[in-house]
C-alpha cells in the first residue's frame, strides 16, 4: 500500500524528518508513537502532500504510484485520507455540502460521474448512523463551534465518507473524553477492511486500547528508532520514551 | 476644456430645460455655486487621500446623453428576475416606462422627475429633499443637476409586498457619459421598504455616475438597501448615500462591490432618535486594477442607539480597497453601542487595500469597538480542503465564501444571497455546485 523509503524532508532551513523507512501493507493497522516534536504530524503532513514542506530525498510510493511532485488533492484522489489534529473552521460551507463538493471532486477526478443528489443523502445518512452523528450536526458549518469530540468524529464521519485506501488520523484522541474516544474507535474500527490501510499518530497507548494496530513505530528526532508489535505500545507506557531517546544518542 | 468647466458652463442651459419655477431651482442654483467653488475633490482632501478623480476629469463625458433602446431580454440578466419585484429602470438616464413596473396605490414608487414637477408630491420635496445631505462637492454637483432618478414614498404602516429594484443601464448610444441620478426614499412611521440598486454599463464608452439617495426612515420604520456594484471595468460610480433614521427604527445597507474601475461609496449614517439601529455591511471582491473606496460615517447623535459595520474585502491582481470608517458619538449620545469590523485578505502580492478607523467620541458611557485586519489566505485552511480532494481553485473559493459568509447571512433575500453568491463563484472561476 504505502511505501516510504528513505525519506528525508524539512521546512525551510530545518530538517525534520531523517532518513524515514515505512512500509504498510493492505489491511494493516501502523501506530507511530513518539515524543512531541518528534516528527509525527510533520510525516503524517509530508504523505498527505502539504506544499511548505520540501522532500530533499527518498520516496514515497502509495500503491506502486509515486507521490512526488503530485498535490494534496490528487494524493486524496489516489486515496490518501489525513484525519486532522485541529481541523479547520469553515463558516458558511455546511457539512453536507463539504462533503458533497469533496466527493464529487474525487469522483471527477476518477473520472467518474457526479453523485446524484438522492443517493449522496442517503450515503451520507448511512456513514452518519455508523458515527452515532445526529443529522442536524450535518447541516452545520464545517468545524465551526464544534467541541473537540465533534471535530475529531466528523473527521472520521468524512473518513467514512471518502473510503480512503490509506487513512492517517493523526492525534485523533487528543481532546477527547472516554466516550468520545470510545466512539471515534469504534467508527475506525468499523472501517477497517482488508483493502485499506490505516495509520495511527499518537502520543499515548489510550487509543491503541481500541484501535488495535499490527505494528507499532517510535519516532525519535525525525527517525524510527523501534519497531514492534503492539506489546510495545505497553512497553513504551510503562517507560516513557527515555529509554529509547538514550539509545539514540549513544 | 476641462470636465469641470464643462459642468458648470453648461448648467444655464440645464436649467432651461427644467421647470424654473420647481421649488428646487434655488436649491441647484446654490448647489452649483458650491460645486464651482469647490470643485472636485482632490486627493489633499484627507477624505479622498487614497481616491483620485483626476484621470476621470480628463475624459470628455457627454452631459445630457441620448436615451439608448434596450430590449428586456437583454437586460434580463441584470435584473433579480426569479422574483416579482416593483422596477424603476433608466437608460443613459432616462426613464424607461417599458422596462419599469411601478405603483401609485397606496405609496408611490415611481420617478423623481414626476415628483419634483407635479404639486401632489410638493409637501413631500418641500420636507425632504435634499434635507438630509452634507456639505460635500460631489453631492452638490449632483444637486445641481438633479432631475431624475428613483422617488419611494411609503406612507404610514406600509410594506410593499415586494422589493423594490432601481437600475440605471448605459447603452453609450453617443461617446462617454456622465450620468446623476437623484434618488428620494421616504418610509414613514412603521413603514417598510427592500430595495436593490444597480448601475450597470453596456457598452465599451467610458460612464461615470454621480448619484445621491437620500433616505428618510421614520419611527419603527424599517429599510433594507442592496448595492449591487459589479460594473464593467470602464465605469466609474461615485455614491453618496445619506440616510436619516428616527426612533426605534432599523435600516440596513449592504454594499456588494465586484467590479467597476473605481468605486467610491460615501454611505452617510446619521441617527435622530432613540434606540435606532443601523446596519452597514459590505463584500468587496476585486482584480485587475479595479479600486474600491468605501467612506462610511455613523452619527450617534441620540442615546441608547446601536450601529454595526461589518466591511469584508478580498483583492486580487493590482486592485486596490479602501476603507475607512468613522464613528461620531455626540455628548448626548451616552449608551451608544458601536461596532465596526474590517477584515481583508490580499491573494496577490501586488493588491493594496488601506483601512482606517476614525472615532470621535464625546459621550463616556459607551460601547464602542472596531477592529481591521489586513491578512493571506489561511495556508492550513487550504490544506485542510485540499486533503480531502477539493482541488486549490475550489478551496480557495470555499475559504472566501467561509470568510465572506456572515455578511451574506444578513441579506433577507434568498434570491439576492443566490445571485451574489453566484457572483463571487463567477469572480473565481469556480463552479460549487449548491448554493452556500
């Protein structure tokens, strides 16, 4: 599904990323862990295509395809989802019609019709229910005044909605309560399939208690420094990132 | 021969062709003793520091232009046509009876120049006419000349059942022409109006229009005006907007500025009364070298009144926006609550927008806020979009629509909010196929 190889990538003067090597296969479910600054979003951001980062060199391949040089919407239409930390307020552009204008874009783009509307509705009520979304959350602004559990679950409702191949949902926990990391879990969960792929950013072990990954990686200034399985998700909770941070600078 | 010169040489025989016995005729005679004197304004003025009307007065604009002929299917388009509406329509300045639809039952909407010749609507000119404007050039100029344009008379209690539209065509039928429209609205007591204003040019021959309202909004009276400026890029509009509001009562202006080569909105506010409200809101969307000045003026001279302004600009290429927005708060004028928001985005490198608040409170217990801001596109934000498949031109569009938006939500009409929202897709070049 995702091969990244050798990547090295930074903002202006800095290098952020160091030298990163990631491969998720179809049907894997990857937790990156790490320490803030660490470089998490910073890759979550570089895969998703934002234009101010600068890839200096290595690869990123999604499905054979080569990712460089291509922007942030032709990677969505390839099937890159990123689920963001702090999604943005959009006054004015319902939830609706956001993900109306997004899904037919991506359908354009795949060279296919536009959705008709009665079907659109319907789709949107199905992935609606599957969230627990109230309907009348759908017909308001984007984001605007939302709490922190409702941004975090619409992004997943849009997740949802666009049926990405490779999904990175970074830091979706932070900000919320139990219930509401409960709910957005079981929304991913429920999205999991064979076919698709999933990434998760976090901070903490508290998600991995729900989203269960196969393979787990800690970031550590820009590099992979372990990788394991999900034991070391538990490991890494029981000692901090001291231990691992120490071994780096040996 | 400059423009000036030829303004005020060719007024006696101006006058001639009017009524010299109108109770108005020593009104213009003054008026065009001050424009004389005066002249037009020059960028040494601190009011029109950033405008200059120089190049304009270089231009050999035809005073007393030929009425063109239009058919309505040509015009359509410019019309809010899905709904009914009551229409005042005038071509190179002259009436068009066939265009228009106007009344007399019950309240008047019809023409200026029927209501400054017949004596049934003396009472009405003696009260009104030209009571509620300022000492300014511009407005003289127009005063001296004023013999057509829009005449609202809205008795006591009434609403017409539907918007009022008044539209001034250019058809160029001879060179460059200078058009003057005079605009009377006048709602009585718990009277209530919606109305839109358009001029529009059709042809390639330069127009400039100077054009006063003066609006008269009595107790509980309520007013909502459009401006819809979205002129070709060689006409030029000067709009002096004066509106006299009394107790208790709420009058809007939305001021839509899309296109034209340079605007110049005066919109003057001034508050008679006791727990008014006044509403001034603007979305200005530019490129090219278009510029877009606006010059508002709120006068609190009454207590327990509000007044909000909220001004949204976006400019593109090498246009240029100003704003510059100035509160007055008389002694008397204490609870006085007043807020004003300028908010600009610059999408090119090459664009300028000025802005500029100008408080002058003498009262000391009141409200009074105002904040600008001169800002880039939200980089974030476009990402965001971008990342779930909207390509860049469309997420740009969705990002001005989402900064634009509460403007928008505050004109009470569907079909105007869908025009202008398909004005601002038009201006970029994005289909967003559903009305936001």
């Amino acid at each position: 599904m995702l091969k990244v190889s050798n990547l090295v990538a930074g903002i202006e003067e800095s290098t952020i990323l160091n030298g990163i090597d990631l491969e998720v296969n179809a049907g894997e479910v990857h937790a990156i862990m790490g320490p803030n600054g660490s470089g998490k979003s910073t890759l979550a951001s570089v895969i998703a295509g934002k234009e101010e980062y600068e890839v200096t060199s290595g690869k990123m391949e999604l499905l054979g395809e080569d990712l460089e040089g291509l922007s942030p919407e032709e990677r969505a239409h390839m099937g890159v989802f990123l689920s963001f930390q702090y999604p943005v307020e959009i006054p004015g552009v319902t939830v609706t019609n956001f993900m109306r204008t997004a899904l037919n874009e991506t359908r354009k783009a795949r060279g296919l019709e536009e959705m008709p509307a009665n079907e659109m509705l319907k789709l949107i009520r199905e992935k609606a229910e599957l969230l627990e979304i109230d309907r009348k959350f759908l017909s308001r602004s984007l984001n605007e005044g939302f709490s922190g559990g409702e941004k975090k679950r619409n992004e997943i409702f849009q997740m949802a909605m666009m049926e990405p191949k490779l999904a990175i949902l970074d830091e979706t926990d932070s900000g919320l309560d139990i219930d509401a990391l409960r709910i957005v879990a079981e929304g991913v969960n429920k999205l999991r399939s064979k076919d698709n792929a999933i990434i998760v950013i976090t901070h903490y072990q508290r998600l991995l208690d729900y989203i269960v990954p196969d393979y787990v990686h800690v970031l550590h200034q820009g590099k992979i420094v372990k990788s394991g399985t999900k034991e070391l998700a538990l490991e890494l909770e029981d000692k901090g990132y001291d231990w691992l941070k120490q071994k780096t600078t040996v | 021969m400059d423009l000036k010169e030829k303004i005020v040489s060719s007024f006696l025989a101006f006058e001639d062709s009017v009524d010299l016995d109108s109770s108005v005729h020593e009104l213009r005679s003054e008026a065009i003793k001050k424009f004389e004197d005066h002249g037009f304004p020059t960028k040494k003025e601190e009011a029109w520091k950033y405008t200059s009307l120089n190049a304009l007065q270089k231009v050999d604009f035809s005073l007393f232009p030929k009425e063109g002929a239009l058919d309505y299917k040509e015009v359509k388009s410019y019309f809010l046509h899905e709904i009914d509406s009551y229409k005042i329509v005038f071509i190179d300045g002259v009436y068009s009876s066939y265009l228009s639809e106007t009344t007399h039952e019950g309240m008047d909407i019809c023409l200026m120049s029927a209501a400054l010749t017949k004596p049934t609507y003396k009472a009405v000119i003696d009260n009104y006419f030209n009571k509620a404007v300022k000492d300014d050039s511009m407005t003289h100029l127009n005063t001296a000349f004023s013999k057509e344009g829009a005449y609202i008379y809205i008795p006591k209690g009434k609403a017409p059942h539907k918007p009022i539209q008044i539209m001034h065509f250019s058809t160029g039928s001879e060179a460059a022409q200078m058009l003057q429209p005079r605009n009377l609205i006048v709602l009585e007591e718990g009277a209530e109006a919606q109305i839109i204003e358009r001029h529009q040019n059709l042809t390639k021959n330069e127009v400039f229009t100077n054009v006063v309202t003066e609006i008269f909004v009595a107790e509980r009276a309520n007013l909502d005006y459009y401006k819809v400026q979205n002129d070709r890029d060689n006409a030029s509009l000067v709009d002096n907007t004066y509106i006299d509001q009394k107790s208790n009562s709420v009058a809007s202006v939305h001021t839509f500025s899309f296109g034209g080569k340079l605007v110049r909105n005066n919109l003057n506010f001034y508050q008679d009364g006791s727990r008014i409200d006044s509403v001034l809101k603007g979305i200005t969307l530019l490129g090219e070298k278009q510029h877009v000045d606006h010059y508002t003026l709120v006068h609190h001279a009454q207590p327990n009144c509000e007044s909000h302004q909220d001004y949204k600009g976006i400019y593109a290429d090498h246009s240029t926006g100003v704003f510059n927005g100035k509160i007055i708060v008389d002694q008397i004028a204490q609870k006085t609550n007043a807020f004003q928001q300028n908010n600009n985005i610059l999408i090119s490198d090459k664009a300028t927008v000025n802005t500029k608040p100008q408080l002058e409170i003498f009262a000391d217990d009141v409200r009074c806020s105002h904040g600008c801001t001169i800002g880039q596109l939200d980089e974030d934000a476009l990402f965001y979009l971008q990342s779930r498949g909207v390509p860049k031109k469309e997420a740009t569009a969705l990002l001005m629509y989402a900064f634009a938006n509460n403007v928008l939500e505050s004109v009470r009409l569907d079909a105007l909010k869908n025009r202008i929202n398909g004005i601002i897709a038009d201006k970029l070049g994005v289909e967003l196929g559903f009305d936001v």
